[in-house]
C-alpha cells in the first residue's frame, strides 16, 4: 500500500518524513527518490472541480524542487493520506483538510506559534496540532473505507479518535523531583480519580464528545498507544454510539429551513408588564474610571417558568417575560452546604497539580469531556414559586453529583499557556505550603465586583506573578441562591484552553469562600476603550479585530456546548497584549454539541485567481510565515468594501468554495430563563420563550453594533421600552458614523428576531466567519495580529483601592475579612 497518497501540506509532511525515516532508517536521498516517484505517480486530475488545489501545489512543489536543486527534500510535498481510491478523493482529502484546519487552525497555529516561542519542558504534551491531525486523518481513513465517490454519500458518519495521547512514561519518570508534585496534606483532598486512571495522560479537549464505558477503559492503559487500542476498536466496530462522530453530510440546504414556521407571538398568553422598579440593576463603575459616562450594563439573572407575552400589549402591557417583575430572588435552597461544592471540585484539583507539572503519579483522568447530561443544564436561576424552588433544589443536587463528573471532564492540559512562568510560581507555593491559600496572596487592589464575587489584583508571595482573584463568599451566595452560578463559572473555568478566553491557574476553598486564580487582565475592558474612541465608537477595521477575535472565543465555547449568554463589551477584557479576553461565565448555559462536517452541495469554484498586487497574493508565494496564504485576497483587516450593493453577494454565506464545513454548535442548548443584560437580551429571552445557542449570535449582533455605532441599537427610555424595542422595534442604523455595506448586513442577519432565521443558529461562528465583512481575514493568525491599541501603561500599574468601589454589593466576604486588607505597593 502506498504509505504517501494523496496530499498533505508542508510541516505534516516533514514529521511524517522524520517518523519514516526514524522507523525505516531511510536515508534521505533515498526517501527523497522515493518521494519523487510518489510526485511523479500522482494521479492528475484535470478537469473539473477535482483540479484546482492539487494541481497548483503540485505546479507550486515542482517550481520549488527546480529551485532549490535536489536538497531540500523536507519541503517538499508529501503524499500522507488516502489514495485516490479513496471515498473522498484526493482534492476532497485536501479540501477536508484545509476546513478543518480552517476550523481549529486558529487554535492550532496559536498553539504551534506559541510552542515555537516556547522551551522544551520534556513533557510529553498532547498538541492540539495533533487532535487536528488525528481528526483529519481518521475523517480522510473513515471516508476512504466508504468506497463512495466524491460527491456520493449524503451522510458519512466519521468517527473522530478523542483518547489521551500516550505519555512516555520515560518522560514521566524525567521530570525532575523538584517540580513533582507534592502531596496535598489537606485530608479532604483525597486522589478521587485513582480508580478511574492509572497512567499518566493528558488529554486535549477540541470538541465535546463522550466517551463511552468501553472506548474509556480501552483508552486507559498508561504506557501503551491508547491511540491505537481506540482506534483498533473503532475499526472492529466496537465503540457506540455515544463516542463522539463527525457527520460528513451536506449542508442544510437555506431553502430547507424556509418551511419552518415562524413562531406567532399574538397567540402568546399574556402575562404582567415588567415594574421598572422591581429590576435588579446593578450599575457596577469600573474602579479606575468613575465617570457617569462610563456606567455599566446591568445584568438579569431570573427564574423559570416562562409565560407567554401577548404583542399587543406594550409598554406596561408589554407582556414581557413576568419574571422581569423581580429578577433575582433568594431562597435559600436547603442543600446549600457551602463547602461541599467546593470540595468536589478539590478533590479533582488535588489530584492534579499545575498542569505544568505533570508526572507519572499524577492521576489524570480520561477525558470525558462535555459530557453533563442529556439536555441543557444552567445554574443560579433562581425561582420564584415554591415549585420551583424545588426545582432549583433538585437540580442543584444534580449539579453536586455532575460537579464530580464534570470536573474530571475538565482536566484537561492546557497547551496554549503551558509554558506560562505563573504555573511555576503555583506551583512553588504549592511545593513549599503544601496546598494554595488565601494567605498566600498579596492583595494590591480591587478590580471589581460582580454579582457573585469580588475580584482582586493579587500577587503571589515571593514570586513575582501577577492574578486575578475572584473571592467568592459561599455563605453570602448560599443564602442568595447563587452558588449554583459560581459552581458553572468555576466548571466553565477549569474546560477552558483558548487565547480570549481566561486561563484558571488554580482555585481553592475554604469553609466559607473559594477563590478563582485567574489570569489578570490589565487593559480594561471594551466598554472603557470604546469610550474613549472619538465618537465613542471604534472605525470599522478596528471593530473587526475585536469581533474577530470575540467571534474565536464563541466558537471556541460553542463546540463546549456552552453557550455565554451575556455578550457585552464590559465583559471583554483587554489583555497587556491589546487581544481580548472574555469573561465573566456565571450565566452561561451548558449543554451538549454533535460536531459535525458539513459538505457543500454546491459546485466547487476553481480557486478565485484574482490576486492583488502584494508579492504575497499568488500562489507563488512558499513563506510560511507569510501572513497572507494564497488564498487570501485582501488584506486581514482591511476588508476590499465594494460599496455598490448591486455586487453584493446575495447570500452573505458563501459556501461555494466547496470545502467542507466544520460545525460544533450547541442546537439542543434550551433554557427558558430571563437572563443576560437588558440591552442584550434576544427577543425569544424577553418573549419568555425557550432560547438556546442563537441567543450568542443575537448578543455578537448588538455587540457589534455597538462598537461600531456607540450605542445599542434597541435602547429605549427605560426599561420597559428598551425590552418592547428588542422584541418590536425594525432594525435602523444611524447616518453616522458610516459603515460599510458588509457591516450593516452581517449586523441585520444577526439581529433577525427569529431565532430560526438568525445567522448562525444552525450552522455557529462558521456562517458567520464566512460573511463578506470578514471577507480576507486570516483567522488562524488573528492571535498573531498587532492589536489595533494597546492597554496605557498606567492601565496595568497596581495601585491601591480606590474608595469609589464601596459600591460593591458585598464588600468582600466577612468570613475571610481578616485575609483581605489591601496593601500598599
Ligand atoms: N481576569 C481579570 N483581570 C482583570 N480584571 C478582572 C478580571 N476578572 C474580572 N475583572 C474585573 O472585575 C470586575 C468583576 O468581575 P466579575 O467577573 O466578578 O463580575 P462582573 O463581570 O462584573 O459580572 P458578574 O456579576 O457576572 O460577576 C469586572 O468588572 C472586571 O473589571
């Protein structure tokens, strides 16, 4: 069997050649005839829509080994992957590639920069790089076996491997003893986990998937390729149902979803207008900045038991969701153990050091990851029948029990930061006190307060470094009914590994209070710097880089199965390195996704050759740093505007490139809970109806309205009219500032009331991605780009606590009041 079919691109090519050579002992000329032979065999397919790809790399590797004479056989092409023969075919091989890597090259080549960046740790690592490769080759293998033709097969159900990567336990056994673990004294923190895995493994976490019993146990064994053993069973046909699948289907063609009938709200009942009063507004004042102007969205949290709005009654009869009456009430569920949720998690966490420090003790479990049940669960909505309540508390207690679960799924390394010094200083603590404490910690200043926590800039003693630290007061969010909310922004915390989205170096309890170690932000948040834009509102390229990077981090939570549900620019914080970072989880919905691979029905267009003038525009160019691959036509945040709307294109989502489409959306996500922030809420939120994933579409749609007009697009006098606005109000855009065509119709597909009709409910942040605004933006290098703006330099100098922030609901929590005296610096 030829090992080298088909095409594979350049750095893959180079480890499979170090691997073959490793494994023949092939010398390099002699692979490197062999590989010329494999150039030379390679099937040409020269017409139609099987052409294009291959054909040009092959054009492009040939012109390469002409000039770079016989030597450099590492850069040239390789042929890895399926042969012809194969169900997809050699360009659908290609073209299924480059989708996914269209998907996870962001995170991909993230990981592959900051790796290039970074020092060996001698740690075995599981790279995302490589999920991505596993993925794509168990697609193009799956689909090989299928026998189908390109363009047959209407639904190919691939199997995507997702084990933990075997860990040398040569490596394990090198890690110095120094930075080995030590044992956690703390007698509550027992190894949980001992039973459930033996070796030493990491895992890494692209996709939520489910591992069943048997795909688990067979990925268990520590010292041999669990890869294999999972892939073996696979094959044999073994694993069920349950372990994650890609569906290689077709896209779901506009026309299906047209039938759909559109929800009537007339027929609604009716229930009571929203009291302004009775809205829990929080206006929560960033503490360096305490202008008026600078006065914050507010933000809903309130319970179940939706009723129905009747449109024809407005303002007071808005008919809007009855919760809105009071959204927030407090009743003290009677399972609140304020230390128990706190301890589930500890025993996970003391099982695991710094994930920098892996070795071979260490009890990592199997990733069994976005696994939480069957359908959407959400935490911290309180109720307000008795019903209810009971409600809430059982489900409360399912929370305890999946905590557990949960949290195992969440042990995850965490590739993009592994590196990172602060893990070290952690770690340190941790070696030299036993366990991580609040004492250990020297609070600078208060950075703010939210509704379940006060969170505190706070160095680490004796290291140098730097956190966020969000104290929570268990006893106070008990009493509130809030500890469920804490509980998911902690669970949420733990999953996640992504360059805008926070990184949770630790967290630790206490009878009375947890603390969340996070990574600290020093630029403000997005609400600040569009403030102090002139117009108070960003230019459109501008706007585009934080859309494209907060875009990134929703997908990224999307394909968790979690779905955010408070987009707001207050809630996007700004890194020391100008990109963002999204925060604040506690309303967030977690449910489960079916990543699936959608293929395009339609005709695959030869690649556009129309190429600018840069050097880096034609397919000529072979830099791989190059920040423009060939296939990008305009520059990454300049988009080429054509302002005549008659060259439009009419269908904003542009599938007709032919390349497959990743898609991990969380569809099933239902809630029926009125929470998010009044100028955000979706209109199915405010109509009380059941809401799921688009919501985060609808908020990404106010959102970059915002940024690009200064201000909300459904904002009435008050309250009341604000909500009648979201679920009434047409669409209108200001005369100024001006904003492309682009903008307007990527806001006006986001903005569609219907949440069936609204881009992005079925197909996620791909549809969105690929309208025109974004058109020629290079997502897998937006980490890479230089911020448009960069945090001020005393933005990030700790300074003392600013009076101001007396403001906060709860202070800090009594219990620990004695920790928590600021101090000067
Ligand atoms: N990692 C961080 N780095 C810097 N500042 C932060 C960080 N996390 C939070 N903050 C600041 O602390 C404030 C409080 O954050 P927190 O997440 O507790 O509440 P919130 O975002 O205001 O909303 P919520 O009521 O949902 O908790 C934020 O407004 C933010 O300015």
């Amino acid at each position: 069997m030829d090992p080298y079919p088909g095409t594979c691109e350049i750095v893959e090519a180079m480890e499979e050649f170090d691997c073959i050579q490793r494994h023949r002992g092939t010398s390099p000329s002699s692979f490197e005839l062999g590989m010329k032979e494999k150039v030379v065999k390679l099937p040409s397919v020269k017409a139609g829509k099987y052409y294009s790809m291959e054909d040009e790399l092959n054009k492009l590797f040939e012109a390469i080994d002409l000039r770079v004479s016989q030597r450099s056989v590492l850069k040239r092409p390789m042929r890895v992957g399926p042969s012809q023969a194969s169900g997809i075919g050699i360009s659908e091989c290609g073209t299924l590639k480059q989708a996914l890597r269209g998907l996870s090259i962001s995170h991909a080549s993230e990981m592959a920069a900051s790796k290039r960046l970074s020092k060996p740790t001698g740690l075995t690592r599981v790279s995302e790089a490589g999920a991505i490769k596993r993925l794509y080759k168990t697609v193009v293998v799956k689909a090989e076996g299928s026998g189908l033709l390109p363009g047959e097969g209407k639904e190919i159900l691939v199997e995507i491997s997702h084990v933990p990567e075997k860990y040398s336990a040569s490596n394990s056994e090198k890690v110095p003893k120094s930075i080995q673990k030590p044992k956690i004294k703390s007698s509550k923190k027992t190894a949980h986990l001992s039973s459930q895995s033996t070796g030493a493994t990491t895992s890494t976490v692209s996709l939520t998937t489910t591992l069943s019993e048997e795909h688990r146990n067979a990925s268990i064994p520590s010292d041999a390729g669990k890869d294999m053993s999972v892939r073996k069973l696979k094959q044999k046909g073994k694993l069920n149902s349950s372990t994650s699948t890609l569906e290689l289907g077709e896209i779901v063609p506009a026309s299906a979803e047209v039938g759909r009938e559109t929800p009537s709200i007339s027929s609604s009942p009716c229930s009571n207008a929203i009291s302004r009063s009775t809205v829990n507004t929080v206006h929560r004042m960033k503490p360096l900045f305490m202008k008026k102007s600078l006065i914050k969205k507010s933000k809903l949290v309130s319970a179940t038991s939706p009723s129905r709005c009747n449109p024809e009654e407005k303002g007071n009869s808005l008919g809007l969701h009855p919760n809105q009456k009071k959204l927030v009430k407090n009743s003290a569920s009677p399972a609140c153990n304020s230390t128990n949720l706190g301890i589930a998690v500890d025993q996970i966490h003391a099982s695991k050091p710094p994930l920098s420090t892996n070795n071979s003790s260490d009890s990592t479990a199997d990733a069994q990851v976005g696994n939480y049940s069957s359908t959407s669960r959400e935490k911290g909505e309180s109720s307000l029948s008795s019903k209810s309540s009971i409600g809430d508390y059982s489900r409360s207690t399912v929370i305890s029990e999946e905590s557990n679960q949960s949290a195992v799924a969440c042990i995850i390394s965490r590739p993009h930061m592994s590196n990172d010094l602060r893990w070290d200083a952690i770690h340190f603590v941790e070696m030299q006190h036993g366990c991580l404490e609040l004492k250990h910690f020297k609070l600078l200043r208060r950075l703010g307060c939210g509704d379940i926590g006060t969170v505190y800039l706070a160095e680490l003693k004796g290291t140098n470094s730097l956190f966020a630290l969000k104290i929570v007061d268990n006893e106070l969010l008990c009493s509130s009914n809030k500890l469920p909310r804490a509980q998911t922004e902690r669970e949420i915390l733990q999953m996640l590994d992504h360059p805008f989205l926070p990184t949770l170096f630790s967290h630790f309890s206490a009878e009375n209070y947890s603390c969340l170690v996070m990574e600290y932000c020093p630029g403000g948040d997005l609400h600040i710097l569009r403030q102090r834009q002139p117009g108070r509102s960003f230019c459109e390229p501008v706007a585009r880089f934080y859309l494209a990077e907060v875009l990134l981090a929703l997908e990224y939570l999307h394909m968790l199965g979690v779905v955010y549900r408070d987009l707001k620019p207050e809630n996007i914080l700004v890194r020391e390195d100008g990109h963002i970072m999204l925060s604040d989880f506690d309303l967030s919905l977690r449910s489960t996704v079916s990543p699936k691979v959608l293929k395009s029905t339609s005709s695959i267009k030869e690649p556009t050759k129309k190429l600018s003038s840069h050097p880096c525009m034609g397919f000529s160019c072979i830099d791989p740093f190059c920040p423009r691959p060939s296939w990008v036509q305009v520059p990454c945040f300049s988009p080429k505007v054509n302002k005549s709307e008659k060259n439009l294109n009419p269908d904003p989502v542009d599938f007709g490139d032919g390349l497959p489409q990743f898609v991990a959306e969380p569809t099933s996500a239902r809630s029926n809970s009125f929470v998010g922030t009044l100028e955000y809420l979706a209109p199915e939120i405010v109509k009380a109806e059941d809401h799921g994933n688009a919501v985060d579409w609808w908020t990404f749609g106010i959102f970059m309205y915002e940024l690009l007009f200064g201000k909300t697009p459904f904002k009435g006098t008050g309250d009341e009219e604000t909500l009648a606005n979201v679920v009434f109000q047409n669409l209108e855009f200001p005369k100024t500032p001006s904003v492309s065509i682009h903008a307007t119709d990527l806001i006006k597909g986001l903005l569609v009331k219907d949440p069936n009709y609204r881009l992005g409910s079925t197909k996620g942040a791909t549809e969105i991605r690929q309208h025109r605004f974004f058109e020629g933006l290079n997502w897998a290098l937006v980490r890479c780009t230089i911020p448009p703006e960069l945090p001020k330099a005393q933005d990030h100098v700790p300074t003392t606590d600013s009076p101001d922030e007396k403001q906060c609901q709860h202070d800090f929590p009594t219990s620990v009041a004695g920790c928590l005296k600021l101090e000067d610096i």
